[in-house]
C-alpha cells in the first residue's frame, strides 16, 4: 500500500469551511480529540446510534486501539445518526482537515462511490467498517455476514422444533440501504426456504428502526390472524423489541423471535423467555483489526496480514478483507460465550427485574 500524504488545505475561506462541517457534522457535541496542528489525523464515522453496539462498544474499541498503537494520532469522531448527507458532510469535513486514513462505516454504502473515489484521488485511505462502503476502498473488516444470516435461520428452525417443517414465518429484515441486511436476509432465506413451511409476511425496515418493526408486525397480525404464523425472524435484536412488544400487545406469547448483535435489552428478553436467541458478534477483533488497518495504511505499511481475504464490491474487485464469523446465544450459552468474553457481567445482564429468570437459567 501506498504511504498516505498529507494535504495541506489552503486559505482561510477552507478553514472555515472544515470548521462548519465539522460542527454540523457533530452527534452529541464535541466527541472528537483536541485536533492539535501535527498529529497524524484518522477519521471514524459510524452510522447511527439507535442499535447501542456503536457508542458503546465499537466507538470505544477502535480509539484505543488507535491510541495505543499510534500516540501521536488524533481521532476525530462523528455519529451520522442515520441521515447519509450528515455523513456526507461529516466525511467531507474531515478531507478538508486533511485527514490521513478514514474509518467508513457508511449509512447508505451505495451511496458513498464518489466520496470515497475523491478521498483515494487525494491521497486518503478509506477503510470500509463493517459494511462495505462503494468506491476505491483501501480495506474492509466486518464479519461473513451471509453466513450469520444462515445461523439466524438455524436459530429459528431450532427454536420451533418438530413445527418447523410446517411452519409459517414473518420475515422482519433489515434497512434496504445497508448492504449487510441483504446478506443476512439471502443467508436467512437459503435455510428458511429448505426447512419452514412457508414465509408468509416479509418487509424489510428502514434505518433498522424498532418503532418500524413493530408497526410492520402489528400489520403482519392483524393480515395473517393471531394463528396466522409459528415465528418471527428479525434481522437484528433491536428490531425485535419492537416486534415482541406488538406480539404482547396482541396477547401472543407463544411465538419464537430471533435476532442480532447480543444487545443487553435483548440478552434479558432472551433470560426471560421472550426471545429465542441472538447472534454474538465479537466486535473487539473487528475493531481491532480496523484500527490496526488504519494504523498501517497511515505509516505505509502492507496490511496483509489485517486483510488476508478478497472482496468484491460492486466498484472494486479485489479489496483486502478481514471476515469474522458469530455464534447463536440462547440463555444455555450466555455464560460461555458474552460473560465469558467479557462483553458483559452476569449482575449486569441479571438485574432485579430478571435476577429469577436468571437463576432458573443458570446464570446466578
């Protein structure tokens, strides 16, 4: 990989420009570094912040690593809160600012080809972070998100049992701008089509929205009848607090969800019995592995050894790729896999309002 060059930006009118992006761009004030003239500039924009992995684990995880790996680096970080013209500004700010490396975990990653190409035209390296940005990428990370979507189906056909064959299934997936969603929803289908007796309700939910999913579902009910379906796929564990919440709202309770991304919320839905499982995704190799990947293309360096798969996108073959892969936690696999991580504490997931649903699981 090429060294990354600095550009110098030139004239007060620029300044201010970069200075205005940035303010507009900002979620929730100021959460970026001092932005000291000399220091090596990354920039990390994630894409919204209603599914809570964003601020709480990914943001966190790749900054340290960054931090400890490059001391005289600066960070400078911005939410896009689901609207892709703020990331746009956002992303734009930081060109502005000459920024070394970016880190792109992009809102709408059809939409972003031509921010990128013009970042690669002018000497700065986008990595791709967890959805495969389009455009002249340097680098992508996130995990072999087809083959999660299959374990979200395997999940699901496990969860109804010897009904599974015969069984009518209310498919919830993900946001249309958001390339991951298709995957899992492929992925979910190429299992589901085989084992269920048949999808009978299908939507796909923009910006991942819960208040969506529930609204989609209390559709679903009131077309297919209480009795209408066996189980509900959901592509990620957010969504299905919506959907959950109109099943009780409809008197339902005996109806299998899945879900995605080992949320807390859905960590003690699933102690309670309300939820069927999720998928865990380890987030800190992925984001380790992201910040390392910025580090290196920031010095120079190959980064082989951070990417050693190939991708495709539908601009650029050939891209460095690291894929992880996830598991499905019921409430038998909690212990073993997220407390044993480190992701979360039992007294954290076992508080008052479930501390006897986890005892009867076997987590106190």
């Amino acid at each position: 990989m090429k060294a990354t060059t600095r550009r110098v930006v030139v004239g007060m009118a620029a300044i201010a420009m970069s200075a205005s992006l940035a303010a507009c761009g900002q979620a929730g004030g100021d959460s970026g570094d001092s932005g000291d003239d000399g220091k090596k500039l990354i920039g990390l924009l994630l894409p919204e912040n209603k599914t809570t992995r964003y601020e709480t684990f990914d943001r966190p995880l790749i900054t340290d690593k960054i931090k400890q790996l490059c001391s005289d680096c600066e960070v400078k970080y911005n939410n896009a809160s689901q609207d892709t013209q703020q990331q746009k500004k956002q992303f734009d700010a930081l060109i502005t600012q000459g920024a070394d490396v970016i880190i792109l975990d992009a809102v709408d990653a059809t939409a972003t080809k031509s921010w990128v190409d013009r970042a690669a035209s002018q000497g700065t390296e986008v990595v791709a972070y967890d959805r495969l940005a389009e455009g002249d990428v340097s680098g992508y990370v996130s995990y072999d998100n087809e083959a999660i979507g299959e374990l979200q189906g395997e999940g699901l056909v496990e969860a109804l049992g010897d009904k599974a064959s015969d069984a009518n299934v209310v498919m919830i997936n993900g946001s249309p701008t958001d390339p991951n969603a298709a995957l899992f929803k492929k992925g979910a289908h190429s299992v589901l089509d085989e084992k269920v007796g048949k999808i009978v309700y299908e939507q796909d939910i923009p910006d991942w929205s819960p208040d969506e999913a529930n609204k989609k579902m209390s559709a679903s009910i009131t077309s297919l009848g209480k009795d209408g379906f066996d189980a509900v796929y959901s592509a990620n564990d957010g969504m299905a607090g919506g959907i959950i919440t109109a099943l009780k709202k409809a008197g339902i309770s005996d109806v299998p969800v899945g879900g995605q991304d080992s949320e807390l919320a859905g960590l003690q839905r699933i102690v309670k019995g309300e939820q069927a499982f999720t998928i865990y995704k380890a987030i800190k190799p992925e984001a380790e592995t992201t910040a390392q990947m910025a580090v290196a293309l920031l010095e120079g360096k190959s980064i082989e050894k951070y990417g050693p798969e190939s991708v495709d996108s539908k601009s650029k073959k050939g891209i460095p790729s690291k894929l992880y892969g996830a598991k499905v936690v019921t409430k038998d696999n909690i212990k073993d896999t997220l407390v044993a991580d480190g992701v979360y504490k039992v007294e954290e997931i076992c508080t008052k309002q479930v501390e006897k649903a986890c005892k009867a699981a076997g987590l106190m």
